[in-house]
C-alpha cells in the first residue's frame, strides 16, 4: 500500500532525511550527557553566568525537550545565538542534522563522529492503497506527472512568498488560545465524546508528563488532509480509544494551522497526516519513543499504541524506582537533619521561654507602674476639675429670698447635703455643686421623685441649654438622690 500526502515529493524526501538525523542525533546525545556531567564536576565554583529571565529559562527548558541536547550550556549558546527566537534555534538545528550547515557553527573538516548506541524511534505509517488493475494503474501514471510538478510549483511558492510575507504562524502570542480554540473547533466538528484534551501549552503538557512519569500522546491535527476526518470521527472518538488514552496517558492536540501547532510540528518533522507521537520520560530527558503516521483505525490504534508503551514500560519502571529512591534518600537525610535540630531546638525553646518569662514579667510591673501613673494623673485631673467647679459656682442665696429654692442631696453613701438654689439657675448649676463634693461619685445622674424622673442637667444634642430649676419643676423645698453611674 502506498501512501499518498499532501505534500511535495520534495517535502517527503526531506522528511525522509529528518527521520535519519534524528536517530543520528539521539545516537550522539548520548555522550554528550556524560561529557556535560564530566564537565559539570570539574567547573570552578566562583564561575557563575549571567542570571536568566522567566522566559528564557522556560525556552530553554523546552529547547532541550524539543531537540534532545543534554548539555545546558550548549542549548543556551545556540539560544543566544538565535536571539532567543525557539523557533529558529530548533529549525536550525534540524538543518545541521540534515547535513546543512549553520549559519552560526560552520562545516567541520573534521567527520562526524557516530556512536553505536541504538536509540532508534518506533515510526508506524501505514500507506494509502496502490492502483488495481490496468485502468487503475494507467490512471495513476498519466497523473503522476500532474501531481509532481503541482506539488513542485506549491513548494516553489510557498518558499518564495516567505520572502514576501513571513508566515503568521512562525510567531505564537497565545498558545493556550491556540490549543483552546482547536478543542472548540473539534468539538463542533465530532461532538464532545473524545479523549480529554490537555489544556495547555505543549512545555506544560511535557513538564506535567515528566513530574507524574506518564506517558504524554501529541496529536497534530492537518485540517486540509483528505484522511483527517475520517481519522477523528472514527478512530480519535471511538469508545474504545477514547476510555484507552483517558486511563493510560494525557493527550495534547492541537491543529498546525495554529501558531503552538505550527511550533510543535517544526519540532517533530512529521511526514503526514494523521500524525501522533508518544512521549515519555526516557533516561532522565523526554524522549519521543513512538510515532504514528497515517490512517489507522481503531483496533490497530490501540495495538500500536499498546506496543509502544509495552516496548517502553521498563524505563518508566525505572524512573519511578530511581525517583522513589531519591526520595527515600531526600527523605533519611531530613530525617538526620531534624534529629541533629531538635537538641538545637530544644535548647533554644528553654533559652526563649526564659527570656519570654523575664520579658513578661518586666512587662507586668511596667503595666502595674503605668496604671499607678495613670489613675494618680486622673486622680488629679479630677480634683483640678472640681476645684473649678467649685470656684465658678454663684453664691448661695439667703433662706428669706422668695425666689430660692431648698435642696436636701441624698448622695449614695447615704450623707445628706443641703443648699439653696434660684429658681432662675439652670440644672447644670446643680450638677456641678455636686461634682465639686468629695463625697460624690465620678459619674452620677440626679433623680427626683414625684413622679419620678432624671433631670436633665447636661446639655445634650437635642437640648443643648438645660432647663431651669422652675421649668424642671422643683418646688421650693425639694429631696433629691445621687444615683451612681460609675460602674455603668
């Protein structure tokens, strides 16, 4: 069966050599991981670089998710070099891999050196039929020149009105609103019985991946392939595979005509559409172990899917057991720390409970010294306050005044005073005759009976001149009481 795909022949072979380099590219990675940590033990300690930025450190982080490079150092230089552009840096160095030369690192006349270690990716296309028959076949060739130079030319196009108009899609604003609105758009077209989308960027759905060892399913999704349609409606939302990625894996799709699409599809160099690639933790970096081109249907889905991570199971084994074992060993050398903390602890909790006694025990006599300090000032305040009363109060007037008034005080210590008011004075003048008394409280109220009722000696909002004793309605020979409101 042989496949045919919307792209140039020039496209198809290209991606043929892109899926060499990268075999060759993991073969190198290999060495280089121990050529970094070699390197990492013998750097100096006082040789620090200058800090990086949010962003940088996560295009970095997903540079080497995207390209494989183990060595920091080497990611950022190429970085660096690109001005921080991702896209450039990753497309370029899948130029390298396929022989040609970097704008930035020139041909070496020195040959590459190649490495035995097999890391070869699972690659699963399936081709579309080949003709049948005389009329089939005869078919096939007298259109064979047609599809050759149409799909030249489009490539001829496309490459000359890059020069023209760069492609939108070559700069990502807003990834999440990219994959957001393929998952509205894919629910519109096959309904909302999928697999659960992962709702993010693709650096999120990779870190998430590698912090719970789960394998990560990335689906590019060609809106103008003749395959894609049939493909999302009978195998992507198929019972059967959607219960299988929901309970096995997270799944993060996104369309190429999208810029995050676009950027991923840069990165993986499919050659077709459908196109998926399975994604784990492989030997302490995320590593495409699987890809899967072409149009399968659900029961072949599920096999291949199934043999790519039965094929890969031990290495996640391995990484759980490698990270239980680092946490257990993280875990024994806390244990020591707050063994070797506790004395410490201890003797600093008797240190500051003795502190905190004496601290407290200063404070409770500066209080009881503060409150002497302060009743002795209001003690005397008070006094000072009567004494002026005392000094403002108008004369007593004579008992055979007709206006006069006799008034017999019951304060609440039970002692009588007596004095002779005008019927003209005001309440107040009574008030402050009793709060110029020793013997009377600081706060008080004057209640007279028949009928009984508390005369309004204090100006108030809504009476602020009291009444007179006439109005008040004293007679000429009245009892009154003191009721104590000091407590109140």
């Amino acid at each position: 069966m042989s496949l045919q795909p919307p792209k140039s022949n020039i496209s198809v072979l290209r991606g043929f050599f892109r899926r060499f380099a990268i075999v060759d590219f993991t073969q190198k990675s290999s060495t280089s991981a121990q050529a970094w940590k070699a390197r990492s033990k013998m750097a100096a300690p006082g040789n620090e670089e200058e800090e990086l930025t949010q962003e940088q450190t996560e295009k970095l982080l997903q540079f080497q998710d995207l390209t494989g490079i183990e060595s920091m150092d080497q990611c950022r230089r190429t970085l660096e070099q690109h001005h921080w552009n991702i896209e450039a840096a990753v497309q370029d160095r899948l130029n390298e891999q396929e022989g040609v030369p970097s704008v930035f690192n020139p041909p070496s006349s020195r040959p590459l050196q190649v490495h035995t270690a097999d890391h070869r990716v699972y690659s699963y296309v399936v081709s579309r039929p080949q003709p049948r028959g005389l009329l089939g076949w005869s078919y096939y060739l007298i259109m064979l020149p047609f599809r050759f130079t149409y799909y030249t030319l489009l490539d001829i196009f496309r490459f000359a009105i890059r020069f023209i108009r760069p492609d939108p899609r070559s700069r990502v604003t807003d990834p999440v609103g990219d994959v957001v609105a393929f998952i509205q758009n894919f629910e519109e077209q096959y309904g909302r019985i999928h697999p659960v989308f992962y709702q993010g960027t693709y650096s999120q759905a990779l870190n998430d991946a590698k912090r719970e060892l789960r394998y990560l399913l990335v689906y590019l999704h060609g809106d103008d392939h003749q395959d894609t349609d049939d493909f999302c409606r009978n195998t992507i939302c198929s019972p059967e595979v959607v219960n299988f990625i929901n309970t096995r894996m997270l799944f993060w799709a996104c369309s190429t005509s999208k810029p995050e699409g676009y950027r991923v599809s840069q990165a993986l160099r499919e050659n077709t559409y459908p196109f998926l690639a399975m994604i784990m933790l492989k030997e302490q970096r995320m590593t495409v172990v699987g890809r899967l081109e072409g149009l399968l249907r659900a029961e072949d889905f599920v096999n291949q899917l199934t043999f790519i991570m039965d094929a890969n199971a031990t290495y996640l084994v391995s990484e759980r057991l490698d990270r239980e074992e680092r946490n257990q060993t993280q875990v024994l050398r806390q244990q020591q720390d707050e063994a070797y903390l506790a004395s410490l602890r201890a003797d600093q909790e008797k240190e500051r409970k003795r502190k905190e006694a004496q601290e407290k025990r200063r404070k409770e006599e500066e209080d009881v010294r503060q409150q002497i300090l302060a009743e002795e000032r209001r003690q005397r305040s008070l006094q000072e306050e009567k004494e002026r009363k005392s000094e403002r109060l108008p004369p007593e007037p004579f008992p055979d005044n007709p206006d006069s008034v006799k008034i017999v005080f019951k304060l609440p210590n039970d002692t009588r005073v007596e004095r002779r008011f005008l019927f003209t004075q005001s309440l107040t003048v009574i008030y402050d005759f009793l709060f110029s008394l020793k013997e009377t409280p600081e706060k008080f109220q004057i209640v007279a009976n028949f009928p009984r009722r508390v005369l309004p000696c204090l100006p108030t909002e809504r009476e602020p001149n009291p009444p007179t004793l006439q109005q008040a309605g004293l007679s000429r020979c009245e009892v009154l009481f003191v009721q104590d409101l000091t407590d109140d």
